[in-house]
C-alpha cells in the first residue's frame, strides 16, 4: 500500500532546488488617467514620465515611504526620460529640440535647470550618478551625423565629449559614485554593438571596450565594479538574449543561461533586475526578475498575465531593495513598485550539497517541525504538526535519540510516507533525506517495535537567508521564493583582448561645430 505513496516525493537533487526568501510589499506608484512610463528608482524616491495625452508629458517624482507624487513644471516643454539619483532628477526636455534638464529635489517648488546649455544641440536619454551626467547628442560635427556620448561634471561645469568617431554610440549608463560610465558602441544603427566603459581618474577618462565579437549586446547598467547588460547571439537557429557581466576591469564574462528571452537589466550593489519572457505562462509575458550574485539565487518578482517592462531597482543603504517598473491595465500604462529588504548573511550551501550535511550542520536553514516518537504497549498514536513550506527540504530521523533505538516507525509529510518500517532497525543510527514541499502540510511519526525504542524527527526547510525582515521599521505582506540557477562563463569570443585603454581629458570637446 505505500508503494503508490512513495511516488509522489520523487528525489530531487538538493543543487537544483529553490533557495532563500524574500520578504517585502507591492505599491502602486500611479495607475491613474494617461500613461505612466520609464521609472527609475534611488532610495525612497520613483520619477517616471506621466503622458496625459499626445501633445502633453511631464515628469512625476514620488515618494515610496509616504505616497506624496509631485510633479516637475514643463514651462511649455514636453519632458520624458528622466534618471535619478540622490536629490537630483535629469530629463529630457523637447522644444524646438532635445535638451537636458536638471531639478533639484530639495527645492520642489522651483524649475529645473538646462545643463551645459548651447545652441543648435540635439541631447537625449540623459543618466546621472553622483557629480556626472551622462547623454547622447546627436549632430555635434554636422546635421545628420551619429550620435555621440558626452558628459556633463556637475562641479566643475566641464562638458567632455567621450566618443569620436563614425559608429553609433548610445543608452550611457552612470554609476552611482559617478565615476564611471557605460554605453552601447555600434557600427551601424541595429548591429556590430559592444559594451563600452569609462573610469573617472584626476584629469579625464579611461575608455575601453568590455565585449567581444560574438553575439550583440544592448541596455548596459553599472554599480561602479561590475557592467551588466544584455547579449543577443544565435545558436542551432535560435535566438537567445541573456543577461551577461563583467568587471569593469575586464575579465571573464559570465552569463545568465534562461530559456526564453531577457531584457533591460539594472544592477544596484549585489542585485541585477531584468524582464523574463515566460514561455511556459498559458499567456507568455514578461514578468521582473531579481537575481543575487552572492547566493546565485533567482527570485521572481512579479506573477500577472501581463507584460512588466522599463523596470529599475535601487539597493538604499538602509538594506531596503526597491524596484519599479511599468504596466499596462485600466487602458494605459501604470507604475508599479516591489520593495524587500537585501537578504543579508547569505552563504551558499556546498555544491551538490547532501542530506547528510545538512542535518549535521543545518546553517541557516529554517526548522520547519520537529517530534519525538517512543514505541509503547496498545495501539501507538503518531505524533504530528503542521508545516508550511516551498522548494526542497531535508528531513533527518535521529534514531535513538533520548533514548533506546526504535525497530520500526513511519514518517508521513501530507499524504506521501517519506520512511517506511523496512528502513528503520537498531542498526540504523539516522537517516537523511531530500524532501519536498508542497506549502501547508502535516508531518508525521510513528515508533513501532519494541517497546520504548526512540527517534526523533526533524524537517527543515530551503537554505535561506537572515532577511531580519522581521522587525518594526519594515512592514512585509509576501513572501517570495528563490532558486538556483545556471550561471556559465562566456566562450571567449564575447570577452575581447583588452586593449591599453585610451584617455580622453576631462573638458575635450572635440571637433567644435562649423559656425
């Protein structure tokens, strides 16, 4: 009879299941009339560009801790594309052309500010980060020319034009020290496109290539250690676009191996987020994903039947992880956020890790049950308690435990029998083995045998992480699941030579535009 039983805990391999927790709260930014796009996130603050309609767009500031939402004022313009970090807030403002703004949040009744300003200029997609602001201008040589990347140093006023030459440079990227930048290079408008980087020294710039020839990357971010962006490359005739990153310092490549398609990631601290297609959904939609690169563990974020997209996270140094994103519903486009607090404590559990270590040194996993079970004279009654839980636990039977070994007993968890009287004996000390959960259940034991024969009963949950999630300044209303997942070093032609890098002096501008 326990043989149908035992089908429904098939083994799993302990290096293969889901991890730690997240422990956070949904907020709805604006999912008000018109079309709330592009967030961006820095500490408690989300600014996103808010369309009412075709003709009119402003950008919104919110406040994620008390629901305050501001607007900046146009003064006739039409604003999109806003960063920010900090108390600053960069945009794009558009007249009779593209210009970049600069508001200042600590005077929220005043204007913004143009930067660096100069006629016959065309800048866009403005990012800021620290004392550096970064844009692409198009035209500087000549009408019609490709665009370059130029950055703005906000003490000093220095305009230094980082790229000169044919191809096509485009979405920088600044980190949040602002001393180093990232950007796409591209031979032509759609192809041959690399990650490029610039480090900040006393006088200028080093720039350097980050990707090799293989594949196409695109939508680069930095935390000021390590670039991340997306590589698009064609294998047996199928399209794949991962989520790759290196040191900004060059070196091995690594590459987020998903089936499917992902895009737009942002890295803050140890946090990458980036859009995953799920191609197993009954309707197939991106959904915002979070991946740790100390624990390699994968959350999922968001679980709607529809696209999330232009998604943006900020580590605060409160440890409080905030992401933003926008979504279509009610007949436009709203922003949405997810906060959590940076698990903390993290440590990998061994590779492929076991049972049996698990049970004689469990870490940080959480002890989900516990019973103790004696063997008595009469019909035995089992003891029981109910357990909740997801991924893969281990369950360790402590035979003999407080006192003689037991002969024979059982362990249920739900209705599946997870030991059966054939495994147990006095000669068997303990027994550990991966089990999985299936959320709310009841675990059970039964001593049976000689009278007075003992053993103890232990389930334990995934390794996860101290969230200290817990206390009185974070409140949580859901708790996510990670998973591990594939992470594979880039063949080698997705890592270029690394060249001497070329300096550019802080303030060149280049060839200046014909009168």
């Amino acid at each position: 009879m326990f043989a149908p039983l035992m089908c429904l805990f098939p083994v799993l391999a302990l290096g293969q299941t889901e991890g730690g927790t997240l422990v956070g709260t949904s907020l709805v930014v604006n999912n008000g009339p018109g079309d709330q796009t592009d967030p961006h996130v820095s500490g408690v603050r989300v600014v996103y560009t808010h369309q009412a309609s075709r003709s009119s767009s402003e950008i919104h500031f919110h406040d994620l801790s008390t629901g305050v939402d501001q607007a900046i004022a146009t003064q006739g313009g039409y604003d999109s594309l806003a960063d920010i970090q900090g108390d600053q807030v960069v945009f794009t403002r558009t007249t009779s052309t593209n210009l970049v703004y600069r508001f200042d949040l600590t005077r929220p009744g005043s204007y913004a500010t143009e930067l660096a300003p100069r006629s016959n200029v065309d800048r866009r997609v403005p990012s800021v980060g620290g004392h550096t602001v970064a844009w692409q201008e198009l035209g500087y040589t000549a009408a019609g020319g490709p665009a370059e990347i130029f950055l703005y140093h906000q003490g000093t006023n220095e305009l230094t034009r980082l790229t000169e030459d044919t191809s096509v440079d485009r979405t920088p990227a600044v980190s949040e020290d602002g001393r180093a930048v990232v950007w796409v290079k591209c031979a032509t408008s759609s192809s041959g496109c690399d990650v490029w980087t610039a480090r900040e020294t006393d006088t200028g710039y080093e720039t350097k290539k980050l990707t090799g020839s293989e594949g196409e990357e695109s939508a680069p971010d930095t935390n000021g250690t390590l670039a991340v962006y997306v590589t698009r490359s064609e294998a047996d005739s199928v399209l794949e676009s991962d989520i790759a990153w290196s040191s900004l310092d060059g070196g091995e490549t690594h590459r987020l191996s998903l089936p499917g398609t992902d895009s737009n990631p942002s890295i803050s601290g140890p946090l990458i987020a980036f859009e995953h297609l799920d191609t197993a959904s009954e309707t197939p939609n991106y959904d915002i994903m979070v991946y740790d690169l100390r624990t390699q563990l994968l959350y999922r974020l968001t679980h709607t039947p529809t696209s999330e997209s232009l998604s943006d996270m900020s580590v605060g140094a409160d440890g409080i992880v905030r992401v933003a994103w926008a979504e279509r519903g009610g007949g436009g486009y709203n922003v949405l956020a997810y906060t959590f607090r940076l698990p903390r404590d993290c440590t990998v559990a061994p590779s492929p890790p076991d049972a049996e270590s698990v049970c004689a040194s469990p870490g940080t996993r959480q002890l989900l049950g516990v019973l103790q079970s004696q063997a008595v004279e009469g019909e035995p009654t089992p003891a029981s308690s109910e357990i909740s839980g997801q991924g893969t636990g281990v369950l360790c039977v402590d035979n003999g435990y407080q006192g003689p070994r037991a002969t024979s007993g059982y362990v249920w968890l739900g209705e599946g029998l997870a030991v059966t009287a054939n495994e147990f004996g006095e000669h068997v000390a303990g027994m550990a083995l991966p089990m999985p959960l299936q959320g709310r259940r009841v675990l059970s034991a039964l001593a049976e045998g000689e009278v007075g024969g003992t053993f103890r009963t232990r389930l334990y949950g995934p390794l996860m992480c101290d969230v200290a999630a817990q206390d009185a300044s974070f409140e949580a209303t859901e708790v996510l699941y990670g998973r591990t997942t594939t992470v594979e070093s880039a063949s080698p032609s997705l890592t270029p030579e690394m060249d001497t890098p070329s300096f550019v002096p802080r303030g060149y501008e280049g060839l200046l535009p014909s009168p």
